[in-house]
C-alpha cells in the first residue's frame, strides 16, 4: 500500500501559494500539502516531522502525546498568545 503524498512549500507570495494549492488539489484532493512563509519556518516544520517520526518508531503512546501537545496545546499559545 503506498504513502499518501505530502508536500511542503515554502513561499513568501500568498498569491502564489493558493495558486498552488488550487492546483494541487485538481490533481489529486488526497495530497496533503503544508505551507510556510520562510525558510527557517519551513526547516522547523521538517525538524518536527522528523522528530514525531523517530520518537513514534521507538514508542508510538509517546509519539502521539508529543504531537497532539504540539499541535493543540503550543501551537496555540505562540500564535495567540500575544494578542
């Protein structure tokens, strides 16, 4: 069974990044795509990846409690938290 795709662009152009997801998303609905304005948003969001992979390859229970705390407890605060 293959993998579903995911992608990862990193563009400054708000313009030219819902372009490409339109375009994506024409092609195939099923491709998961994430966007980033920077380089080192970007590189932070592959720093994360990785590190949910290898913990979850050691103890999934772990790796699934780091990601939901990230996803739904920090991610929150950083960008809300200074309003």
């Amino acid at each position: 069974m293959n993998s579903p795709l995911s992608l990862l662009l990193i563009d400054d152009d708000a313009d030219d990044r819902d372009f490409f997801l339109e375009a994506v998303r024409e092609i195939d609905p099923a491709i998961s795509c994430t966007t980033t304005i920077d380089g080192p948003s970007g590189l932070s969001y592959l720093e994360y990846v990785t590190v949910i992979t290898e913990v979850s390859r050691i103890c999934g229970a772990i790796g699934l409690s780091v990601a939901a705390h990230n996803s739904l407890c920090t991610g929150h605060i950083l960008q809300f938290g200074n309003v």
